[in-house]
C-alpha cells in the first residue's frame, strides 16, 4: 500500500477516535479541510511541519501518523 494511503488511514483513525470532524481538525492544524479531507484520501504529500502539528493534535507518536518506515 502506498504511503500516503497508510498516513491517510491512521489520520483518519486517530481523528475518529478523538471524535472530531474534519473541520475541527483543520481548525485545530492552522489547514484546510480540503487539506485534510486530501491527506485522509491518500491524495496529498503531507510535510513534516503538518506531521508534528498533528502529533501535537492527537498527542501521539510519529510512529502513529507515518507507521513503520
């Protein structure tokens, strides 16, 4: 699988079980909901800036948003 599906799946996860929209979240990153809507589809290269703004968000690991490298 690629990649971007995998972050896009454990964004989506982690999100889910915040239980927060996607706007919410957006709000919460300084993005847009189209960037996160485009991040959840696998759609978009998402930088390492907008990975720690989200390990920040969900108070988790990199390991958790990236999975195994």
């Amino acid at each position: 699988m690629k990649r971007r599906k995998i972050i896009g799946q454990n964004v989506y996860r982690l999100r889910m079980r915040r239980d927060i929209t996607q706007t919410e979240l957006a709000d919460f990153a300084d993005l847009s909901k189209r960037y996160i809507q485009k991040i959840e589809h696998g759609e978009a290269n998402i930088t390492i800036e907008v990975v720690e703004k989200l390990v920040g968000i969900f108070k988790c690991g990199w390991q958790d948003i990236v999975g195994d490298i």
